[in-house]
C-alpha cells in the first residue's frame, strides 16, 4: 500500500513541481486559493516547484527501492514543514481559517501521508515489508 502511495503522490509531486517551474504565472492563477495569499512572485513559485520536483522525486525513489527511505523523510520534512507554515499563517491571521479546510486534501493530507509512506513499519509488519520488497523486486525486473 505504501508503494502505490508513493507513487501517486510522487507522481502528482513532480507534476506540481513541474507546472510551478515551467508556468508559474498559469499555477499561480489557476490554483484555487493561491492568487489570495499575496502577489505573484514567479522567483517564490518556481523555488517551491523546485521542492515539489524534489519530494516527488524522493516519493518515486522509494517507490523503487524502498532502502530510500531517507529520501522519502527529507520529503516529508518540506510537506509537514509547508503545511506547518500554512497553518502558522492561519493562526497568525494571515489567512482565513476556509483556506486552511481547502487546504486539508492538499495540504495537510499530503504531509501526513508522506509521514506515514516514510515511517518505518514495525517489526510485527512482515506481510507489508514482503509487499513492498516484492514491488521493488518487479520494478527491478522491469528496468
């Protein structure tokens, strides 16, 4: 499960990243919510596309191998580092608190995600550490 986790959001990362990076004027209007936390400024857009690209990156390493777990930590630290600065600016007064709930599927959702992808399974969770050792045998075999 936490392969194919990895994958979507690595996949969508990297995505994100991309569309920050190569159009930032485009995301930063097309993205709901964004145009109201202050002017656009396409240095600041691309210099998170740049993380996005690289958490997802991470994302998609451990997806894998998963002996990339500490990629996927760094990964986790910029999402839970993001949400954490979004919800600073909410209790700040920065923003409003429905910005904050349009936030939780992106957001917050996504850091606690990673979170969870990047922490190690517990000993007692030899069915999963076989699955995931098996879908980096198979993508092995692919490439």
């Amino acid at each position: 499960m936490r392969i194919k986790l990895a994958w979507l959001l690595g996949v969508l990362s990297v995505a994100n990243g991309l569309f920050m990076l190569f159009a930032p004027a485009a995301w930063y209007l097309g993205i709901p919510g964004v145009a109201s936390t202050g002017p656009f400024n396409q240095h600041f857009v691309r210099d998170i596309g740049g993380a996005y690209l690289t958490a997802g990156g991470a994302l998609i390493w451990f997806a894998l191998d998963v002996r990339a777990r500490p990629a996927v930590l760094a990964a986790a630290g910029f999402f839970v580092l993001h949400a954490l600065v979004h919800l600073g600016d909410a209790l700040g007064g920065r923003e409003s608190w429905d910005h904050v709930m349009a936030d939780v599927p992106t957001i917050y959702f996504s850091a606690l995600l990673t979170l969870w992808i990047a922490w190690p399974p517990s000993v007692s969770t030899t069915e999963e550490r076989s699955n995931d050792q098996m879908a980096v045998t198979e993508a092995n075999r692919r490439v």
